[in-house]
C-alpha cells in the first residue's frame, strides 16, 4: 500500500481524527482474511483529509454464547472510551458508525512495524520481540515469566514477554475491560514508538474472563502512575459522569457495574490481578 493511502494527508488530533472516522466518507477497499467476524479495509474521507480504517459491521459478527446481550461492535468502542479516559492512549481512535453494511466499528489503521527484531519490507528496523518462548527455566534480563507452554513431541518451553512499560500500562488496561483475548497479533508497535492494542470484542463481560499474554506482572504492585489513573477512572465511572453516559450507548448496565467493580478491586489491592483459577487465563494459541 502506498502511504498516502494509509495514513491521514496531515498530522490530524485525536479529536479531528475521531471526526474524520465518524463522519468521512466510507470506502471498502477489501476483507481481512482469517478473521471469525466480518473485518473490512476501508478509506475513509472528508474535506481533502483522508486515512485508512478498519470497519467491523455488526452483521458480520458471529453470535458468542457467554456475550449474549450487545455487540462486539460496541465494545471495542467502550475500549476506546476507557483507554481515553486513562490517558494513555493505548487504542487506536475508534468510533461506532454507520457504513456499506450497516452500523459498526471503525477503527483508525495503524501501520505497524515488525515486532520480531526483523527488517520490514522496506529495510528498516523492526522492533525488539515483545513475547518469545524460550527453553531456559527462568526468564532472562528484561523479560517476565507468562507459563510453560507446550511445544510439540512432549517438549515444553517457557513464554516471556518483555518487561516494557508500554506492555505493563495494556495489562493494566486488560485488568480494567477484563480483556478474554489479549494475544500477540493484537499488539501493535508505530513507528512513533507507541503501542496499540486491537481486538476488544470479547471485553467487559461481568464475569471474570481476563485471559491473556501479559500476565508477568501478576500480584505485583501497581506502578505510582497505574495508580492515579486507576483513581482518575474511578471517579469518571461515578453514575451520571459523562463517561457513563457514553458506556450507557455502547454496553449493557450490568457489564458498566462490574467494571466499576474491577476498578475499585484495582484501588483496594494497589495490585495486578493475578489468574482467578476459574477459567483459561492464557489465549492459545497465542498469536
């Protein structure tokens, strides 16, 4: 794809570009294989501005039995909201709209760059790998234990990822949306050196379904920063905040109750969520 038709003619705020998803002009350019839902390549244009996008109509979503009321569709919107209500940023700008297959998410591209130490197509350096699975008993500097995993022909090895803060500030996000799906292919490194965490459809559920790559910091204490901005959000999913009142469009009463729950549990320990027992707290595979 040449650049111009993957990211905006300028350098666009976060509010232009939320305008820009919302409003533009949408245009199917092609499917993403592989995908269990519907996920369409899309440009979308307005007013000389024009950026790649991701649209997932909602009739394209399969049914999930233990999701039975909402939409994917919303929730990875309500991702978007509770990221930007941290803060931090961590998922790209994403808006519920309609489009050539009726209502449903769109999301801004995100060019990623490789996350496995290797040159992309154009020569430059990628990033350094964020997950590994390597044959040592104990992670090495800079990495974080996640579990043993198996291999193939009875072999086993263990599954790190590195020990980064923008790592560290997505599983304090997971913990808050309790995310059943953090795997490696949804995590997406710019070349501006940010992070970007995709596929929130499976969030927000009531009942912990926190599953997830990112488990290295379990039962550790929170960063000072994790903590003031899991006090900040408290306060924001206060009933009638403006936050909740948007949550209120996109998921359901009970799934909004239960995050305040995980926020407040957050408060009370100072701590990372450590796996409850109760269900599989690691995708696999993992990628």
């Amino acid at each position: 794809m040449p650049a111009p038709e993957r990211i905006p003619s300028r350098s666009l705020t976060g509010t232009e570009l939320v305008g820009l998803l919302t409003e533009g002009e949408l245009t199917v350019l092609g499917q993403i294989r592989g995908a269990s839902n519907a996920v369409l390549y899309c440009t979308v244009a307005r007013d000389g501005e024009e950026a790649a996008c991701v649209y997932k109509p909602v009739a394209g979503e399969q049914p999930l039995w233990d999701f039975p009321d909402g939409t994917l569709a919303g929730r990875e919107v309500a991702a978007y909201e509770i990221s930007e209500a941290m803060g931090w940023g961590l998922v790209p700008p994403t808006v519920l709209r309609d489009g050539p297959y009726g209502e449903g998410m769109c999301q801004l591209w995100i060019d990623a760059v490789p996350h496995d130490g290797e040159d992309d197509a154009d020569g430059e350096a990628g990033e350094p790998p964020l997950l590994a699975l390597v044959e040592d008993e104990e992670p090495g500097e800079g990495w974080k234990a996640v579990a043993r995993a198996e291999v193939g022909e009875g072999r086993t090895a263990l599954l790190v990822h590195a020990d980064d803060a923008r790592l560290r500030r997505l599983a304090v996000l997971d913990a808050v949306i309790n995310n059943g799906d953090r795997k490696g292919g949804h995590l997406l490194p710019a070349p501006d050196g940010r992070l970007y965490g995709i596929d929130h459809g499976v969030t927000f559920n009531a009942d912990d379904k926190l599953r997830t790559l990112l488990w290295g910091w379990a039962g550790e204490p929170l960063t000072a920063e994790a903590v003031d901005v899991v006090e900040r959000l408290g306060a924001e999913l206060a009933p009638g905040t403006p936050l909740v009142t948007r949550l209120g469009e996109l998921i359901t009463e009970a799934e909004i109750e239960a995050l305040r729950g995980r926020v407040a549990g957050l408060r009370a320990t100072g701590r990372h969520p450590e796996p409850s027992g109760e269900w599989p707290s690691i995708p696999w595979p993992p990628v």
